[in-house]
C-alpha cells in the first residue's frame, strides 16, 4: 500500500468492521492510540452502527411518490415511528456467498446487493469523515473466517469480492482484507508488554470466529510471518442463533404456537408454523401484516381453545411490535447472563392493552435451549487446537469480544479447557475495528 491517494493525500489508517448486525469504524493514531466514528442518534452519538437500510417513500407536492433510503440508528428511529411501513432491510451481509441471491426488488426498482451495502457503507464513510475530519479513501476491512453459507473456498472468494466491490461503489475503493478475530488480536495485543499465544473468539450476530495467533511486542519487532497465525475456525451461527431459541421456545408458546383449534370435531394446531418462523427474526415480522395472514389469525382466535394467546399474536403482527418484541428478548438474555434467574417482560401500549408478558426464565432453561448451539461451539474450538497442533495448557489468554461471549455457558466452554483466568474480554461492538485500524497502521507503515 503505498503513495498518495486520488485526492493527494496521504492514506489514513482507517479499520472498517462491516458486521452482520453492528458496524463500527476506527482511526488508528499514535502509540497504539484509536479513535472511534461515532454515530447520532435519539439526540446523542454512539460508537456502534446497526447494519440495517430501510426504504420508505412520500409524495412531493405534485403528488410524485419519491423512495428515501435511511440506514443505522436513523432507519430504525424511522421505521419504528412510520404508521405505515416502508422495506426494512438487514443482516446483508449474511448473503455476500449466495449466487442465487443477486439483489432485491424495492418499490418496484431492483437493487443488486453490492448497492443495498455501499449504501450503508457510504453513510459510515462519510460519519467516519465528519469525526475524523479527513477523507476516508483506504480501509482495511474485516472478514469472518468463514462467511455465513459459504461451502468452498470460491464461495468465500466470491463473497469477499462483491464486498471489495461495494467498498469501491461507497468511494473507497483501497482496501485489504483481514479475518475479524486476528483483527480483535491486534486489539488486544496493543496493551501487551510481552508476547503471548492467544486464542481469539469473536462472536458477531451471523458468525462465530477463532484464530490462534502469537501476538506481542517481540512478534512486532522481529516482523510478523505467516506462521504466527497457527490455526482458524469458525461457525455460521452467534447472538442471532441464541435469541431465535428463546423466542421459538419461550415467546411462541405464550403467543398460541403449541395452542389447538377445533376443526371438524378435531383438534389441531390452531395457526401454522410458518407465521411463528417468522417471529424469529424481528424484521420479518413486517411480512406479516398481509390481509391474507390477518384473515388467518382472525378464523384461528375464533375457533382457538385459547383465544386470548392468538389476540395477543394478533396485536403484535398489527401494530408490528418486531422489534419491540426482540429488544425484550435481548434484555432477557443479558439478565440470564448476569443470574440465575430473570424475568422475560413484556407489554403492548397502555391503549391496547392485549399484550403483558411476565415469564420466569431459569438461566438452567436456556442453556438447555442452546444446547446444541454450545456443542456446535466446542467442536469448533477442539478441532482448531487439533488441527493446530497446540495443547490447550500451551495457550497463554483466551480473548473473547461480541456480546454473546458473555453468556455463562459460553464462558464455561473456554474456562473448562483453559481455566478462567486466561480469560480475557473486550469492548462489546468494536474491538474489531480498532484492530482493523491497528492491523492498517502497520500495513502503511510497512509500504511506506
């Protein structure tokens, strides 16, 4: 990476971490010193960046409907606040791999997927501008080890590729690619005074990432090699996962998922399966609020043996409380991380009085929920340490970053092979980002 960039400037170290559900951005400066973008929103600025686009039209004074496109914390403001809603659209990154999925038709006007991401990626370039007060023009971009539905190494080749071009339609188009959890490495080896062997977990809302890495001060200075980073793995599943278990096993049922309805002297489930898949992700929500699916709500309350579960259902597709819905979700599983026990909560408007859900959740059920999900976890972290040839006794620190890292059972995992005090947590939403930038700094430093 060397010389000016097209504007005579010479490039930043900028770390671009593109997330599944958060983005965030960083600036590296001095002495391992980063600075963060920062984002407005509700009257105040956050370092995090929801990864959504939300598409609404309104009519000009000559009666010509014209499309907006809004993203992060503004398209949620938005699409909460929008009697009638527009085209929410999120977790894009999770389709880079797909072949099949080319783009998406809104309004009536097709968009390729590389273009629904630059244009998100064009609002945090030029967020990342207005803080740092100079032109973003190279980036080093993270990548998870393995991208969501990605099966050959030209599916991941593929992916990166229309990531490389979507950079390129947002205005940066200088960028380098590194893997996410080596990139939360350089984040936590810039506090380090000796060198160590890490285990990098990086536990994003579409993926989970690990890098077995030797990190350092001495590694810096003799040069990085290509052996240093001894092994990686990673899962298609993380945050997302674990909330979809609590709403399909906790939330549905008290919404009339496991309810019957009499139908010709028989009983049978009272709604289809199909509309409670969908509250699973809370932006799919909005596809339910078609007059084909209110029709069936409204004959399955009529003949349910539990009519008021089916109301309730009712209310949330009507007054679209999605994302409602899945804040009181995230909520519980925070709690669940911190005891033994919590309470789900949740409840319509005061003047539709239909919903109020008060569950009692034992942290025991969960972990029972997301078995399987902690089983996928472990498999993937003993078949790095195999495949790497490293005994688990040999690995210094265990760093973990991404919020659900913090779920007990998930802890539990590393303490079990690595004992509780190598373990070390990072910054929630953006220790990718300020490795990315780190990992440019050197980068530039090395072409200069």
């Amino acid at each position: 990476m060397r010389g000016m960039t097209k504007t005579g400037h010479a490039p930043q170290a900028i770390g671009f971490d593109f997330g599944t559900t958060n983005s965030s951005v960083a600036l590296a400066l001095d002495n391992a010193r980063v600075e963060l973008a920062t984002f407005p929103t509700a009257g105040t600025e956050q370092t995090s960046f929801r990864s959504v686009l939300y598409f609404e039209q309104a009519k000009t004074s000559t009666g010509i409907k014209r499309t907006h496109a809004l993203t992060g914390p503004e398209a949620i403001e938005h699409y909460l606040q929008a009697d009638e809603k527009g085209r929410l659209v999120q977790s894009l990154k999770s389709h880079l791999p797909s072949r099949t999925l080319s783009g998406t038709e809104v309004f009536g006007r097709r968009y390729r997927l590389e273009d629904l991401i630059a244009r998100m990626l064009t609002d945090l370039r030029k967020n990342a501008e207005r803080r740092f007060q100079r032109p973003v023009e190279y980036a080093m971009v993270g990548r998870p080890v393995r991208f969501v539905g990605a099966e050959t190494d030209d599916d991941q080749e593929f992916a990166v590729a229309r990531l490389r071009e979507a950079f390129a339609h947002a205005g940066i188009e200088r960028v380098d690619f590194e893997m996410e959890p080596v990139a939360a490495a350089y984040a936590y080896e810039s506090n380090l005074d000796h060198d160590e062997l890490i285990l990098i977990g990086d536990f994003g809302g579409g993926t989970i990432d690990f890098s077995l890495l030797r990190v350092g001060p001495g590694v810096r200075q003799r040069g990085r090699t290509a052996k240093d980073l001894l092994g990686n793995g990673g899962v298609g599943l993380a945050g997302d996962a674990f909330d979809a278990r609590i709403v399909r096993r906790l939330v549905s049922p008290a919404l009339g998922s496991n309810s019957e309805a009499r139908s010709l002297n028989k009983l049978l489930p009272a709604v289809p399966a199909w509309i409670y898949a969908n509250l699973e992700r809370w932006h799919y929500l909005s596809f339910l609020r078609t007059n084909n699916v209110r029709e069936i709500l409204k004959s399955a309350r009529s003949r349910a043996l539990e009519p008021e579960k089916i109301q309730a259902l009712i209310s949330i597709v009507d007054d679209d409380l999605g994302y409602q819905l899945h804040q009181a979700v995230q909520h519980l599983k925070f709690e669940l991380s911190r005891s033994d026990e919590a309470e789900f909560r949740f409840r319509d408007s005061p003047h539709l009085p239909n919903i109020d859900l008060r569950i009692p959740v034992k942290r025991t059920d969960f972990e029972t929920w997301i078995e399987d999900d902690l089983q996928t976890i472990e498999t993937c972290v003993d078949g790095l340490l195999r495949d790497s040839g490293i005994d688990a006794r040999s690995v210094d620190r265990v760093f973990l970053t991404g919020g659900t890292s913090f779920v007990p059972a998930v802890r539990r995992i590393f303490a079990s092979r690595f004992g509780e005090s190598r373990i070390r947590s990072g910054n929630e939403f953006t220790s990718v980002a300020s490795g990315l930038a780190l990992r440019a700094a050197e980068v530039l430093a090395q072409g200069a």
